[in-house]
C-alpha cells in the first residue's frame, strides 16, 4: 500500500500521571504540584468530606494557589449521575473555570469517578487532580484513569479513560478508623492480592481478626495494593481485554449490585463474588482446598461476608445481568478464577448456575 500519510501520533493526554503515596501528603502539596499552571484551584467534594478533611485540604491548597474555590456536590453514587455530570460542568462554567484552572477531586470513588469524567469534557479536558479520602478510591477508583457516570441503565455507562495529572494518597485523609462503609477497600487489596500479590495476601493474613490496621500497616497495604494494581494496568491500560485479571470477583459483584440496588454496597458485593469465584475453583480443582480456605478465612478475618442469601425474584434479576455480561463477552461467561494465591486465569465457560450456587455457599 502507498500511503498518502502514515503518522503515529502521540496522544496520550495528560502525558503524565504523578502518583504519590505519604501521610501528609496534602500538608505538603507544594512539593507535589511544584509548578501549577495558574494560581487557581477549585476543589470538589460532597457536605460529608467538606466536614472530615475541608479544612485540610483548603488550607493546603490556599498555600499553593492565590484562588481557591468550592464545589459542593451531593453524596456517594448520587454525584455519579448525567445530573450530577450536568451540575458540575455548569458549576465550573459559573465559576468562570479555564485550562489553566487546577480541578481537585476530593472524596470517594463516586468523587473521582465523576469528577474526572467532568474534568475529561469541560472544553475537551482539563487538568486535574485526584484527593482521595476512601481506601477504595485511595488502592483502587483513583489508580487507572477510569472514569465515569452511571445512567439508568447500568453503572459507569458513560466514561472515558482520562488520568489525572497527579493522584494524591494521603491515608490521614481517611475516615479516622476503617469503619464500614470504608473497610470495603480491604475488599479490593483482598482482590489483587488474591490473582497477582501472593505475599501481599499474606500480609493481610496477619492483620488482627476484625480490627483496624494500625497506621503504619495501612500505609504499606495500600502502596502495596496501588503497585499491584499498577502491575496489571500496565500490561492492559484501556481495557482491550474485556476480561481482565483485575475483574476477579466482580462479574459477581456487578450482576448482585444490579439484582440488589442499592441493598448491597460495591465492597460486601466483591467479597462475595471472591468467594463464589474460589469455591468455583477449588470444585473445577484448578484452586487446592487449603488455599481456598484461606480465601475464605481472610475475607471471614477482614469482617467482609462470604455469601449471601437471595430470593428467587432476585435470583433472576442476577441471572439476567449475568446473561448481559455473557452478551458483552461473545456468548461466553469469562469468569477470573483464582489458581493458587496470586496467581488467576480467565475461565471461559463458567455457567448462570455454578454462579448462583456458589454466591450462596455452596457449589453444585
Ligand atoms: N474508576 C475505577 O477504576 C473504580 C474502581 C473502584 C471503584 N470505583 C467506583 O468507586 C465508587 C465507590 O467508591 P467509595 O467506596 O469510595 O464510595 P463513594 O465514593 O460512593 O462514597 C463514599 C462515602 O463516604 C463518605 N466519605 C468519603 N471520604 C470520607 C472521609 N474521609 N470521612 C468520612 N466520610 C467520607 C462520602 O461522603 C460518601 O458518602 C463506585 O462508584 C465504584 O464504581 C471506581
């Protein structure tokens, strides 16, 4: 073929995501954002965040830029809407915000999920940068540049994959102790550790049964889980396999959000879906029983539950949101199956009916 033009462009856009993980990080954020396009900053964050870390984070960012503004934006999931999509691109409109504007997410994954979505189109994107104050979006939403607003219709339908220019992990930001809701975060170290970091999963082994990680331990949970998570992301950062690794115990946990609605948060869904996933394996003896004990143990120790029990009207709405992953996925269900501690394959095959048994504790 004689090409008129043949060009590889580079377009990766921010060029370069800045990841730093310290307690008091955000103390020290001139060191961090050393040379900021403008001296104007607008954070984000819903009322709940404003009261926990607000004047952390405004005194902080005062520091670094001469105007600061604030968004307020409603709590969890209901920020993570078309409407709440709507809200802030008009918020940043009226307050006049350009390219040269520095957008700080501050909050959960609902946060920097809806925030970078935001971020990603307001005038064909500009900068910003991710504060999370959860354990999941501190080892897990903040980490990959996906964001995203749910419809209706399905969760995250709307999105892009856009990195902020910085992600900024400060674990003095979390809620003082890992209470639940927060504690659904060991949901998703449990989740890496199980397919890719067999000695990260041992280090969750020796946590305290129930109790809160002390400080120092937190933090090397959650920079073990961001490199973890890293370590998967690199060999696949857009998604090209619908399937990936990083999926383990979610194509469970997503059908059951469906079935449930808002009967079941995303962290006590995954567990779950990590269970069913191993008990699967340990039955197709791809998993030895004494690892899949472990599985189950350590998600018994994190206070996370292993099972769950579902009538027969929600047993077919999980059915039904299963058969919408299998459509997804060319006719087959692909499930992520544990094989020994960190390590998993991608199952083909996996059917409506182990899945639905093994959520409930058993299999066949
Ligand atoms: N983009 C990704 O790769 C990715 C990965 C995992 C999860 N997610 C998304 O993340 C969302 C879940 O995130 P989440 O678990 O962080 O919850 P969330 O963001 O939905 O809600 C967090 C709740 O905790 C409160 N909160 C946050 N920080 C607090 C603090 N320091 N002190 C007291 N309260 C605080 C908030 O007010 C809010 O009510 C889901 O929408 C999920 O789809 C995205």
């Amino acid at each position: 073929m004689q090409a008129e033009l043949n060009l590889t462009l580079n377009v990766g856009r921010p060029a370069a995501c800045t990841i730093v993980m310290a307690r008091g990080a955000v103390q020290n954020l001139a060191e961090i954002i050393t040379s900021p396009p403008s001296r104007r900053a607008i954070w984000v964050a819903d009322a709940t965040v404003q009261a926990a870390v607000g004047n952390v984070v405004d005194t902080a960012l005062r520091r670094v830029f001469g105007t600061v503004d604030v968004i307020t934006i409603e709590r969890g999931e209901r920020a993570k809407t078309l409407a709440g999509f709507g809200f802030l691109i008009e918020e940043l409109e009226r307050l006049r915000a350009d390219r040269r504007t520095t957008i700080f997410a501050v909050g959960g994954g609902s946060t920097t999920d809806a925030v970078g979505f935001a971020a990603s189109s307001y005038l064909r994107g500009i900068p910003y940068v991710c504060l999370p104050t959860t354990l999941t979006a501190q080892v897990d939403a903040a980490i990959g540049g996906k964001v995203a607003v749910n419809t209706t219709a399905a969760k995250n339908a709307v999105g892009a994959f856009y990195h902020p220019s910085h992600v900024i992990i400060d674990p003095a930001l979390l809620p003082v102790q890992l209470e639940i809701p927060d504690r659904d975060g060991l949901a998703e170290i449990t989740k890496v550790a199980t397919i890719s970091d067999g000695a990260l999963f041992a280090r969750l082994e020796s946590l305290p049964t129930g109790g809160h990680p002390a400080p120092r331990v937190l933090d090397e949970l959650i920079s073990r889980a961001v490199m973890a998570k890293l370590a998967l992301l690199t060999k696949d950062p857009f998604e090209a396999e619908l399937d990936r690794l990083l999926n383990f115990g979610h194509e469970t946990a997503h059908a059951l959000e469906k079935a449930l609605g808002h009967g079941i948060r995303h962290g006590p869904a995954v567990a779950i879906g990590i269970a069913a996933a191993t008990r699967i394996s340990v039955d197709r003896r791809l998993l030895g029983e004494a690892e899949g004990r472990r599985v189950g143990n350590l998600l018994g120790r994190l206070a996370l539950p292993v099972s769950i029990d579902i009538d027969k009207a929600a047993e077919q709405r999980f059915a039904d949101a299963l058969r919408q992953v299998m459509l997804v996925r060319a006719g087959s269900l692909r499930v992520v199956l544990p094989t020994r501690i960190g390590h998993g394959v991608i199952a083909p095959a996996v059917t409506i009916e182990e899945l639905t048994t093994s959520i409930r504790g058993v299999v066949r």
